[in-house]
C-alpha cells in the first residue's frame, strides 16, 4: 500500500533526518519542522476564517467586517494541531515507525 505524505512536512527534513546522526542538527531539524507545520496550520485556518468573515460580510446586511482576538487564538489551535501532527509524523520518519496490519 503507498504511503500517504504528509502536506506539511517536506522531503529536505527528511532527508537531513537520514543522513544526519548530529544531535544537534536533529534537535533543530525537529524545532523547524514543527514550528513550520505549526505556522503552515495556523495561516490555513486564520484564511478560513478570514475568507469566511469576508463572505458574511459581503452577502449579508453587516456594516462592519469584525475580526477579533478570538478569530486569532482559534487559528492558534490550528497551530498547535498541526506542530503535534508534523512533530509526530516526524517522529515516525525518524525512528522508521510503519503501520502493521
């Protein structure tokens, strides 16, 4: 069965995953990698968002486009989701992990 790649990580951090046994550098290959995904997740669901208060606004009776605090602490989430994804997909990778039927 083909193996689904993950969107936000790319195949430069795995391959410096692979080639590399610095600790170092693997410590800084798993901070970049997460805080990418993270960032990737977060400017995804804040253009939801964002996307979504603009089509309210435009096809209702608003007279004001709103965006708050809140709209960003909930993009907040989609950052932590995806650095938790990216950082456990990593993980996998690194430690060659693979699903067993």
């Amino acid at each position: 069965m083909a193996e689904v790649k993950h969107i936000f990580t790319s195949d430069d951090l795995f391959t410096t995953l692979n080639t590399s046994r610095n600790s170092k550098k693997i410590v800084q290959v798993f901070l970049f990698g997460t805080i990418r995904g993270g960032v990737y997740g977060f400017a995804l669901l804040f253009t939801l968002i964002l996307m979504m208060k603009i089509l309210i606004f435009v096809f209702s009776s608003a007279s004001q486009l709103n965006v708050t605090v809140y709209d960003v602490l909930i993009s907040f989430y989609g950052f932590l989701l995806s650095a938790l994804v990216n950082f456990l997909s990593l993980i996998k990778k690194y430690l060659h992990l693979s699903r067993s039927r």
